[in-house]
C-alpha cells in the first residue's frame, strides 16, 4: 500500500539524535514516507552544537517547491529554521496555503546572534500552525518573560496561542525535579497538562523533534490535535524508555525510535 506522506523542514544533524535524521526516523518508525527540506547543516554529537552552516533562503524554497509541486504531503514539521531568510520561504508557502497540518517546534539552540531574528520569522510562522511545540526557553523568548514553573508554562501557551496556532504545548523536558515530565498544553477549551513519568536516562538527545515529529505523523493519518498530542507523549516516553542502557557517545545519546510497541504503555 502507498504510504502517506510528510515533510520534515529543518537542520541536519551530523550525530543523527535529533534534526531532519531523527524526524524521518519518526516517521519510518510511523510507517509513513518521510520528505526532507535542509535549512542548515549542522556539525553536532551527543556533547553539542559545533557549527551551523546556514543554507541560503532561495535554496531552502527551491527545495520547497520542489517536493510541494510533486508530492501529496498530508502534514508538515517545521524544526530549526536557522535564518530569517529560511523562515520567511517556509512562511510564504504557509501563507499560500501549500502546508497542510503544520506542527511548527521552534529551534532556538545555536541560533546565538541571530536569536531576534529568527524569533521574529518564527512570530510570523506561528499563524499557520496548527500545532507549536516550544521548550520552556523557546516559550520565554516568545513571550519575552521567564517561563519556569507549569503556571507559567500554561500561561505562556496561551500567550503564544493568541498569535495564531489554535494548539500550543510548552514542552518541560528540562524540570528535572519530580518524578513526572509536565508539559503544558493551550486548547480552544483552555489549558491542560500531559503528565506522564519521567524517565531516568542521559540519553535524551531529540526529545523535542521527536515529540513534534510525532505529532505530524499522527495528524497525517488522521488524529485530532489532542488524540496526536497524547500519542506523540506516549511515543517520546517508549523511546526514552527504549535508548536508557544505549551506550552512543558521551554525552547526551539519542532515543530508540523503532522499539516502541515493545517497552510498556503509561497512562496520562
Ligand atoms: N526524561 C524524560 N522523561 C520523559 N519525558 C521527557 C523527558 N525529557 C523530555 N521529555 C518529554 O519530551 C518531550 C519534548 O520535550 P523537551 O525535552 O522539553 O523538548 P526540547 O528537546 O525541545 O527541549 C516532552 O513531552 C517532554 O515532557
Ligand atoms: C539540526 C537540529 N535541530 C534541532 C535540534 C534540537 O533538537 P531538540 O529535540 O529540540 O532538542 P534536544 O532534545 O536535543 O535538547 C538540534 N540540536 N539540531
């Protein structure tokens, strides 16, 4: 059977924990047929962010239009868009209505000096998405306040929401205190938290693309945003599960994408 098909716009990551390689291991591990569009190449492994070398905003439309004139994309991830330049390509094909289902996970590690501008693009992504998904420093730098605690992050959501996407989930994978991983969650019917345990593990590379890369697997083959949500928390936790005794690198590792249905189901 022809699969469904998704696109993943982001940055390459030489270690393969997270980026364009970890977004087309989701969607593999989805059994979908997973499309890429490069806005940097990135030298990184499990330590960090070497370098980021940016990809020129006409190469990053031409790539768009390329795989948008030719294939029936059903959803869209957007992670680090690097420039302003890549993120104004990627907002005009938003504005012309060519990216369905469009989760959108702002990156903003290694942006350094460009971090205003890239916000700024972002800021004009956002009402296209039906789905965005910042970390608690991504959420801070939208809003321009601190996000620290879960009150915050659910104030934040609904910050964010009140530029556009009709979802938005501050994502708290970084709280290490207590035994739960919250993230907060801005619906159309207010906020909520998805609560699910914690994992003890250093392997935790990519957590965030592949929460959101999840999400857009679950939107293309038919979910509703809150259903997608729950099955893409439910899918980062099995990978965090799956990697704990993988031994890649020495710092941060990266999750097991294709273990899931093995490791055990939480509940919410
Ligand atoms: N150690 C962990 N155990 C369980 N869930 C985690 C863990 N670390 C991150 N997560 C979850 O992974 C998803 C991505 O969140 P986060 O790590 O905050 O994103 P980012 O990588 O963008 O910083 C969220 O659902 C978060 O709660
Ligand atoms: C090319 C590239 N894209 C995204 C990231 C950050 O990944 P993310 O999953 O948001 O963050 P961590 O969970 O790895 O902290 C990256 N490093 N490189």
């Amino acid at each position: 059977m022809t699969p469904l098909a998704v696109l993943a716009i982001g940055g390459s990551d030489s270690s393969g924990g997270s980026g364009l390689q970890a977004d087309v291991k989701v969607f593999a591990a989805m059994r979908l047929y997973g499309a890429t569009v490069a806005t940097s190449v990135t030298a990184q492994n499990t330590r960090g962010v070497q370098d980021v070398f940016e990809l020129p905003g006409n190469v990053v439309s031409a790539q768009l239009s390329a795989v948008l004139e030719d294939l029936p994309i059903k959803a869209v991830k957007v992670g680090m868009l690097a420039t302003a330049e890549a993120a104004a390509a990627v907002t005009a094909k938003a504005r012309a209505g060519v990216l369905p289902n469009l989760v959108v996970d702002p990156v903003l590690e290694a942006a350094a000096g460009r971090r205003r501008g890239v916000v700024s693009a972002l800021e004009r992504l956002l009402p296209f998405a039906a789905v965005a998904t910042p970390n608690r420093d991504e959420a801070s730098a939208l809003v321009g306040w601190q996000v620290s605690t879960p009150a915050d992050m659910a104030g934040a959501a609904a910050q964010i929401a009140s530029n556009g996407p009709k979802y938005v989930v501050v994502t708290g994978g970084d709280m290490v205190a207590g035994d739960e991983a919250v993230d907060a969650v801005w619906t159309d019917a207010g906020a909520r938290f998805l609560r699910y345990p914690r994992v003890q593990t250093r392997n935790n590379r990519g957590t965030g693309c592949t929460f959101s890369a999840a999400i857009t697997s679950r939107l293309a083959q038919g979910d509703d945003v809150l259903e997608a949500l729950v099955a893409a928390k439910e899918y980062v936790t099995r990978s965090l599960v799956g990697a704990r005794d993988w031994d890649l690198g020495n710092g941060s590792g990266p999750l097991n994408h294709f273990d899931w249905p093995t490791f055990a189901a939480f509940s919410a």
